[in-house]
C-alpha cells in the first residue's frame, strides 16, 4: 500500500522560510515523479512545483526563485524548502507521486502552512 506521509508545516511570519518534506512507503520512489501541490480556503488545489525521476523540476510562477524542490532517493523522500514566504502562501499543502511504471497516482493528506502578516 502507498503510503505518502507529509511534515514540516506550521505558522511562520512573512519573510521566513519552513522547509516540507513528504515520506513515501509501499512504493518503487525513485521511479515516480514527485510534486507539491497546495489548495488554499475556497480555492482550487493547484501545483506549486513537480520533480521527475531525472531531476528535472518546474515551478509555479509564484514561488519561482522563492521555492526549491527536491529529492532523496535514498530516503525516498521528496522536500519543498520555502523561503520568503508571503501571507497568500498561506494553504494545505499535499504531496503527490505519480509512478512511471503504472501511472498510478497517490495524494498524502497535506500539512497546513500558515504565514503571518
């Protein structure tokens, strides 16, 4: 069973940084492409930033220069470090893992993000 398992989030003010990182368990995680999603109170979930098995990343033009993720193989883990953050970053944040093998896609259960004004 896939198993995603996100932590790292909490209240910070504007201008500081928190770092995400989600743990996956019950799959191959270095066949699967990895990417931080957020969905913010009355609002739709949208991508902030992906990772491929190659390392190749993208990011949201919102958190460009101000977001880096990234990804351990070895820890099967995948981290999303934020820095400057801004109240309007304020949101759940879920990982994803899409596997390369079957296509299958799985979601973690969001950790909340607060930034204070």
């Amino acid at each position: 069973q896939v198993r995603l398992v996100e932590s790292g989030g909490g209240l910070v003010q504007a201008g500081g940084s928190l770092r995400l990182s989600c743990a996956a368990s019950g799959t191959i995680f270095s066949r699967n492409v990895m990417a931080w999603y957020r969905q913010a109170p009355g609002k739709q979930r949208e991508l902030v930033a992906g990772i491929t098995t190659g390392g190749s990343t993208r990011y949201a033009d919102n958190v460009k220069s101000r977001f880096t993720i990234s990804r351990d193989n070895a820890k099967n883990t995948v981290y999303l470090q934020m820095d400057s953050l801004k109240p309007e970053d304020t949101a759940v944040y879920y990982c994803k893992t899409t596997s390369t093998i079957t296509g299958d896609v799985y979601w973690g259960r969001g950790t909340q993000v607060t930034v204070s004004s």
